[in-house]
C-alpha cells in the first residue's frame, strides 16, 4: 500500500513533467534551426533561394500565429539575401535583427556596412 510520504514525491514529478511538456516557447522556430544547420553542415543540399523561401515563409507563420522569430533569424535571411545579390533585401533584414535584439547592433552594424559597400 502507498502511503502519502510515497505518494507525494511521485505526485510532484508527475505535475513538474506535465508543467515543463505543456510550456509553450517564445519564439516560432519553424526552420530556422534546420536552415542554419544546412547552410553550414550540408552544404549544397539546399540552395540559398530554397532556404530564403523557407525562412520567408516561416516569418508569414509567425506573424500569422502572433510569435516572435529567434535571434538570429532576420540575420541569417539577410546574408542569404546578401549571397544572393539581393543587397536591400539583406540591409532591410539585418535592421530587423538589429531592432528587434539590440545586443546584436555591433555586428549587425558592421553587417551592413559591408551590404552597402
């Protein structure tokens, strides 16, 4: 028979996994992670038009279900655009990144100075 000092631990977990299952995350990830990871481990397997589509597309989701992007996000999408020779495009995108995470002004900024060039 269960008794309640070996019910209670059991009791917490169950609520702690069920609290940590149901959170919802800040941002719409979307493809972002596998984009990046294409980019730079599978190189070649997805051409940057492809991915540009992709991290186009998941900016519509985002806004359609009223999430946030990740950092880094608006980045990447502009040195997509910048590799593809769509330099306002990549400007616009990294003014983005930069408004939206502040901490990445630094770089964002040198970023755009190089787009401009």
């Amino acid at each position: 028979m269960m008794t309640m000092r070996h019910l209670l631990p059991a009791l917490l977990a169950t609520l702690i996994m069920t609290g940590c299952a149901t959170r919802s995350s800040l941002y719409q990830w979307g493809s972002y992670e596998n984009q990046v990871y294409a980019m730079y481990a599978d190189q070649g397997k997805t051409s940057p038009q492809e991915q540009i589509a992709q991290l186009e597309a998941d900016i519509e989701k985002a806004r359609a279900a009223n999430k946030a992007l990740p950092p880094g996000h608006y980045a990447h999408l502009g040195y997509l655009y910048f590799q593809t020779g769509r330099r306002e495009q990549a400007i616009a995108s990294f003014e983005t990144e930069e408004r939206l995470f502040p901490e990445a002004r630094p770089y964002m900024t040198r970023l755009i100075a190089r787009a401009k060039q």
